[in-house]
C-alpha cells in the first residue's frame, strides 16, 4: 500500500478538481514531506500512474492539467483507506494518510475498523508479551520482545482513544453537516472558513 497513492487520490476527491500543485501544496502543509516522505517529484509521480490505470482522469487547460476522480478512483480511494485505517503497519506513514482522510468514512464505519485494528494490535501484544516472557538466550534478543509490547500497547492506548472520541462525536464525519469527507466539498469548506458562520 502507498501512502502518496492514498493521499493524492483523497485530495484529488476532496476537491472534486484539482492540480498538481494543489495536492503538493496541501500535503506540504500538513507536513506529509516528512512524515509520508511524500516529494513534489513523487506526487507528479502518481498523477500520472494514477491517471494511466484509470484512477484520475486528466483534463487539460490553458495553463495547467487537472485531475478528477473516476469512478474506479472513488472505489481504489475507500479500499486503500479502509485497510489503511484496520491494519497496522510497520510505517506509521499509512496510517498519517488515513487520518488525513478519515471523514471520508462514516462514523460507525470509523470505529468499526478501529476495533478491528484494536483485535489486532492486543494479538501481537500478546505474542510478543509470550516470546518476551519465554525467551533465555542469548538475552539481549528479548529487548526486541520488549519493545514490540511497549510499541503495541502505546499502539492499542491511541487506538481506544480515537474509538473513544470518535463515539462521543468528535469530528464530522461522511454524512454528517460540515464533513470535510464529501467528494469535492473543501473548496466549499474552505470558503465558509474564511467568510465565517
């Protein structure tokens, strides 16, 4: 999974059009450049890609190509952060990329696969809390156990967390008045942000 295709395809919604340097300047501003290691070169990168496997369709105009999402894009968009948001993985980059998007989701579908990602998290936990308290030699090596039970449980503490807020109403989600996860709905957002209530 690639945490630029998530992005790029999720901005691309959000702004129902936009064009290379929209999505760059967004995932700079949220600092994506460090935490996803998302490069400008990387971004035109999977435009192209995107739009060539049928994700983005490209459209040109006097000065600049814009994309927009196709149907197919729509469909890979909520695969991607879907898994992204259920399945933990080694780079936290992945799950950055989710977050970006998660009011794309609704919220009982939010929660739900947070505590799919819950179940997944106490199960490594508890394997790794097994080697850890079965291991003898060489001894040094039990330092890897303990670590992954140390990175597992700040893991599944954030993990009930965010279930937690989620339940309790923070942020507006898909469906919801004000959710920044409609497809092309930011531009509206945005101009209800600057001119206020």
């Amino acid at each position: 999974m690639s945490a630029t295709r998530l992005l790029v395809l999720g901005i691309v919604r959000g702004y129902g059009r936009a064009h290379g340097y929209l999505v760059g300047n967004d995932l700079v501003s949220w600092g994506a450049d460090e935490w996803a290691n998302v490069k400008w070169g990387s971004i035109y990168h999977a435009l192209k890609a995107l739009t060539r496997d049928g994700y983005l369709q490209d459209f040109q105009t006097e000065t600049r190509t814009e994309y927009e999402l196709t149907e197919r894009g729509e469909q890979e968009f909520m695969q991607l952060l879907r898994a992204a948001v259920r399945d933990p993985q080694p780079r936290a980059d992945f799950l950055g990329a989710a977050l970006a998007m998660l009011p794309s989701l609704s919220r009982e579908e939010a929660i739900g696969l947070l505590r799919e990602r819950l179940a997944i998290l106490e199960e490594r936990r508890d394997k790794a809390a097994a080697q850890l308290a079965g291991w003898t030699y060489p001894p040094h090596v039990g330092e890897l156990f303990g670590l992954w039970v140390n990175d597992a449980e700040a893991a599944i503490a954030w993990t009930r967390g965010i279930i937690e807020r989620l339940a309790g109403g923070a942020y507006p989600m898909a469906g919801e008045p004000l959710s920044p996860g409609w497809p092309g709905i930011w531009p509206r957002l945005k101009e209800e942000t600057l001119d206020g209530p």
